[in-house]
C-alpha cells in the first residue's frame, strides 16, 4: 500500500513526524537487526527502544526530522514515500553514529533525558557500535533495490565526510582564540548541514529525480541546516534543560566556539572582548559563573544575531523549494519552520 504524508497544513508538523516514525522505524529497527548482538543492544538503547538491560522502553528516539525530510523528498521527485524509506533509514543510522560518538568526544554523560552510550559501555564500544551504525547506512541503501543506489551511496559517503571534517574543526576550534564567524558557518555546514540536505534529497535521488529537483532540495537542507545549528547553539546555552535533555549552559561549560559565542567575541565590543578573555582562559565554572558568561554572549549581540541568522536562513530554504510541487513543498516548509521554532 503506498502511503501519503499529506499537508502539514491541514495535520500540522506532529502528523507528518508521526507519519515519517511510523514509516520508517520497522525498517530502522529490520536494518539494526543484522548488527553483531554487542552493536545492537547498544545501538537500541541508544535510540530509546530498550533500556540499559535490554527491556523493552517507550524511549525517546528523537524528533525524526531527518526520517520525515527523505520521504517527503521522494514525493517531491514524484514517487510514493516509500522509495525514500531506505534513505529515512540511512541518515538515521548516520546521524546516531554522530551522536553515539559526539557524546563520547564531548565527555557528556546524557542525551534525552538518559546515560549516553559510551558512560554505560565505555569508549571502545561506543566506538565500536557507532562505527558499526555507520557501516550498515551503506549497506541499506546499497540493499533498497533502487536502480539509483549509486549516486545515493555517494551522497552518503559525501555526507560522512562533511560531517567528519565539520567535526574536526569543531573540536580544533576548541584550542583557538581567533576563530571567525565564517569559519563557524563551514564548519556547521558540515556538521549539520550536510546532513540535513542529505536527508531532504535522498528520497529524489533514489527516486531518480532530475536535477534542478535534486539542486532545489540540497540547498533548501543546507539552509536548513544552518539554521538547525543556529537554534542549536542558543539551545545550549539558554535552553531549558528539562526540555533540552543536556545539562544548563552546556555549550559554555565545553569550551565551544559556537556560532552565537563566536559572533560576540569578534562583534560584540566591550562585553564580546570580556568574553574572549574568559574563553582564553576559563576558569572551572559553577552555574553562577556561567550565567555570567551567558549574559555576556546575549550583551554583545551573539543570541540576538544568532536568532536572526536563524530566519535568514530559513527565508533562504523556503525560497529554494521553488521547482517542487505545492504538496511536498508545503510540508518541508513546515518541517523547517519546526526545526526553527523548536525548544529542543
């Protein structure tokens, strides 16, 4: 049976995420099936289906914006949603294989509201199971029966390795006092943006979608992506950490050159100057402390500038949809005011 999303209009983003988790998860969960028995019970902790012995949880997996962004996608190159199914699956395990081990590099010890990975199991295994998470993406999209596997495999691998290179340069960024505003825009589109535009094009691309097609979508996911990170970094350091899942001023705490950290410090006068000396030389910080910092990122303009780069982006992304249908178009457009307007 071939399923539909419908209008984000008329059932509001929840119904499409809805739609999009129910599509996807009995093929995410069929696919981290085959994983080796230590990489699965890892792997589906992680992503909220069991909990840490292994007993079925109604956790939570997350919002599915990337699931929801590649199934749309093939409706926009004109197939039914299900030819983007493999791709939902792909970017999935792609983005939990970031995340499994971002949590590591950054020594968080809990992600939505649970322990992280590598706290329960250890690094080598969180190591382990993400590279394994990694793995079996490829091998998804190569397994979909697509006779456009191959450029789909090759945004994949692209992708990966965007997403390493942003990564990269976010933890060198941590040792530098002179990182610019251009730099933190690469490197977050690598570290998100490249995803995102990923997962709104490769339901088009195993659909076989044509080109100004496929060119439409990957810049709407760029856009989106910057944004995505935007609102990301303004959740880490002012974000409620009930809603969040991630500690008060978390962000601050790591040491990141964030991008509303980094406009401050080299636009901000005489409060971005105070808090570039305080980033070259952080003191350990209790919640008091780091409310100051705070405070001083928002006095010289880096929350403020970061919220509006955030619409500016977003303006661009809706702009970019021009080529695709109203249905599908409608629905991403919503999908991305979501990813805008979220508290997490």
């Amino acid at each position: 049976m071939t399923t539909t999303m419908g209008s984000a209009a008329a059932t509001g983003v929840p119904g499409i995420l809805g739609r999009a988790r129910d599509l996807v998860q009995p093929a995410l969960r069929k696919a981290v099936a085959r994983l080796d028995e230590s990489s699965r019970a890892q792997s589906a902790y992680h992503l909220g289906w069991t909990d840490r012995d292994g007993v079925p949880a109604a956790g939570n997996g997350g919002k599915a914006v990337r699931s929801a962004l590649a199934v749309v996608s093939a409706q926009a190159a004109g197939a039914a949603v299900e030819t983007g199914v493999p791709g939902a699956v792909a970017v999935e395990l792609v983005h939990n294989f970031s995340l499994v081990h971002d949590d590591l590099m950054d020594g968080d010890t809990e992600r939505r509201h649970r322990a992280t990975v590598w706290s329960l199991w250890g690094a080598p295994s969180a190591i382990l199971t993400g590279d394994a998470m990694l793995a079996l993406a490829l091998e998804v999209v190569l397994d979909s029966g697509s006779p456009h596997t191959v450029p789909a495999a090759r945004l994949l691998t692209e992708t990966t390795r965007r997403l390493i290179e942003g990564q990269a340069l976010d933890i060198a960024f941590e040792e530098r006092d002179d990182v610019a505003v251009a730099e933190c825009v690469a490197m977050a589109g690598g570290k998100t943006g490249a995803l995102l535009s990923a997962s709104a094009a490769i339901g088009a691309v195993l659909a076989g979608a044509g080109q100004e097609v496929v060119s439409a979508l990957t810049v709407f996911g760029e856009e989106i992506g910057l944004a995505f990170q935007l609102v990301d970094d303004v959740l880490g350091i002012w974000g409620d950490p009930a809603v969040t899942g991630k500690p008060v001023y978390s962000d601050l705490h790591a040491g990141k050159k964030s991008l509303p950290v980094t406009y401050a410090t080299t636009h901000g006068g005489a409060p971005g100057r105070e808090l570039a000396e305080w980033l070259a030389a952080p003191e350990p910080s209790d919640e008091a402390e780091l409310a100051r910092v705070a405070a001083l990122v928002a006095a010289a303009g880096g929350r403020e500038w970061a919220v509006a780069e955030a619409a500016h982006r977003l303006a661009a992304a809706e702009q970019a949809l021009a080529p695709i249908p109203a249905g599908p178009r409608a629905d991403l457009i919503d999908i991305a005011r979501f990813i805008v307007h979220r508290e997490a």
